[in-house]
C-alpha cells in the first residue's frame, strides 16, 4: 500500500509539473489624459498691444488736429536769426598805431579812446599851417597899407585934377597940363582898384591857409580813435606797433540798441502776413523762455535779388524753386539781462496771421 501511494503521489507530482502555469492577471493600462485645450491666441498681451495702438491713433488724432488747426492761423519758420547794429572801427589817417586801449568782449561807451596812432607828423604840419596862415595874414596887413596910400594918392590926384579943371576952363593952364593932371587921376584910380584886388588875393590865401590849418589840426585830432557806440568790442585785428591805412577795418562794435530779427518767409506763407501782427520768438539758446514781438515790415524783393549772382530766369534754364522773403520782427519787450540776444543767434519765428 505504502508503495502505490508513493507512485500516485510522484505521477501527480510529475503531471503538477507539466500542467501550464496559470496566468497573472495584468494590471489594468492607465488611460492617457487628454491634452490641454489651446489658449486664445494673443491673449492678454494682445489686447494690451490693440490698447496701445488704439491709444495712439486717438493721441495721433488729436495732435494732427491741433496742428492743422494751429497752422491755419500761423505761418512759422526756422530761417531766421538775431540782427544788431555793428558799428566798424575804421581810421581817418594813416600812421603807426601807439597805443590799444581795449580787447576782445569789452565794454565800451561812445567816446571812449580805444586806441592812438602816432600823430607826430600831423602835429608838425599843423604847425607848418599855423606859421604860412601867419605869414598870409602880414601879407594882408601890407596889402591894406599899400591899399590906403594908393586911396591917399587918389584923392591928391582927384583934387589936382578938380584945380586943373577950373583953371582949364580960365584957360589958365594949357590942354596939355589939364591932360597931365588927368593922367595922374586916372592912374592913382587905377593903382587903389590894384592894391584892393591884392588884399582880396591875400584874403583868399589866408582863408586858404585856415583852412589848411584846420584840415591839418582836424587829421591831428584823428590821432585818437573812439568808440562810435555803447557797446561790446569785437573782431579786434590791431596791435601796438601795426601801421595802419586810412580807412582799415581795425575793430567793431557791437551797438546796445535792442536787437531785431530778420525772418526769411517762403513766398507761399505771406499771403495774410501784415505789418503789425503778433510774433513768438523762440531762441535755440533759450528754448523755454519764448520772446514777444511783432512784425515791421516786409522787404520788397527776394533775398536772392541781392546775391552776388542773382538768378536770372531770361536765359533758358528756368527752374521753379519756392523763394524767402526778409521780414523784419521788432521785440515788445525791453532788453532781458538774464536773455541777452546775441547778433547772429538762430531763432523760430511764429507769426499770428488772424488780425
């Protein structure tokens, strides 16, 4: 018994053994989750730009329409600078320059010596005049004795020939004494109209030689050279020492007097520009300090009629091009020292066109 039960046991043992193993459930697949809706293309960012872009035609707009509204009733132009009297300095002689008595920026008053040229030879001929207007002067007193003793021997003769004239008549004394006494009258006539006419020569010369005089005392007082005008000095070009001629730019001077501006308009914008109307001046060196004025006047041709080679559309190669017009613009307000207005400083012009 014992030994069938050991040969079931092993034959179940052997067929457990080639029985299939059974099979592990696997474990149920996770399903893949669903992929993220797309997000709205743009988004917010989006908006933010439509926001800005809206905003800048609304403020493109508005500025389009404050400009047209504004250009409307203004004309402006950039063309245009500060304007000022500038006085030269020129010499009436010629001569060594002796002394300079200012430099470049300084100030000076009218009638202030800037600066001496040597006037050692004026001052020698002024005395060389004095000296010949003294010698025509004893020449007159001389021809003024000479006139009296000729008037004296007129009257002699006058009366010699009065005498000779009764005595004539008496038949007393012959035609040819008569004729004498005539003769000598008629003479002594003769000699006072000469000597008259050479106090009148040596009158001539003496007014001649005061004027000589004065002329050379005049080119003497020339010597000193002053300021013409209150003002700035500048373009000095005059050392000690420099001969200079008559009439040489030495230095100028900038005057004092109020500035203007000279504004060159293109022809197109003066259609309703007047005398008289209102200008905002803004100044490049002062941009947010604006100046009151007002227009002038305005010139009676193109600035380029007064080029050096002004156009000339008669010969053939005529070209259309928008020309400027000078317009002069007068301040309203007195000097501001804290804003001097220097000549030749770039300004923009606003001109009010509606009165």
């Amino acid at each position: 018994m014992s030994q069938e039960t050991t040969t079931e046991e092993r034959e179940k043992t052997m067929e457990s053994s080639r029985a299939p193993a059974a099979r592990v459930p696997k474990p149920a697949e996770e399903t893949p989750a669903p992929p993220p809706a797309p997000k709205a293309k743009g988004g917010p960012r989006r908006l933010v730009l439509l926001g800005v872009l809206a905003a800048g035609l609304i403020a493109g707009g508005i500025w389009g329409w404050r400009e047209i509204s504004f250009y409307r009733i203004h004309v402006e132009t950039d063309d245009a600078q500060v304007e000022a009297h500038i006085d030269p300095v020129l010499p009436k002689i010629a001569g060594f320059v002796e002394r300079v008595l200012v430099d470049d920026n300084q100030r000076v008053k009218q009638g202030d010596l800037l600066l001496t040229i040597d006037a050692r030879d004026y001052r020698a001929r002024a005395a060389t005049a004095a000296a010949d207007l003294q010698n025509v002067r004893a020449a007159v007193l001389v021809a003024r004795s000479s006139v009296q003793a000729a008037e004296t021997n007129r009257e002699k003769t006058a009366a010699d020939l009065k005498r000779y004239a009764a005595l004539r008549q008496k038949e007393e004394v012959s035609q040819q004494q008569y004729d004498a006494a005539k003769a000598a009258a008629d003479a002594a006539e003769a000699q006072v109209r000469a000597e008259l006419g050479q106090v009148e020569a040596a009158e001539a010369k003496v007014r001649q030689k005061q004027a000589d005089l004065e002329l050379a005392r005049l080119q003497e007082s020339y010597a000193e050279v002053s300021a013409p005008s209150t003002g700035t000095v500048s373009r000095k070009s005059v050392e000690v020492g420099q001969y200079v001629q008559a009439g040489q730019p030495l230095l100028a001077i900038v005057s004092d007097e109020q500035p203007w501006i000279v504004a060159n308009f293109k022809e197109t914008q003066l259609k309703k520009m007047r005398v008289g109307q209102p200008v905002t001046i803004e100044v490049d060196a002062y941009p947010k300090r604006p100046f009151r004025a007002k227009v002038q006047s305005i010139a009676a041709a193109t600035g380029a009629k007064f080029a050096l080679l002004p156009p000339d559309n008669a010969t053939g190669n005529f070209t259309k091009v928008v020309q400027r017009v000078p317009v002069k613009i007068v301040l309203d307000e007195p000097p501001d020292p804290a804003h001097p207005l220097r000549a030749g400083m770039s300004v923009t012009a606003t001109v009010d066109v509606r009165s």
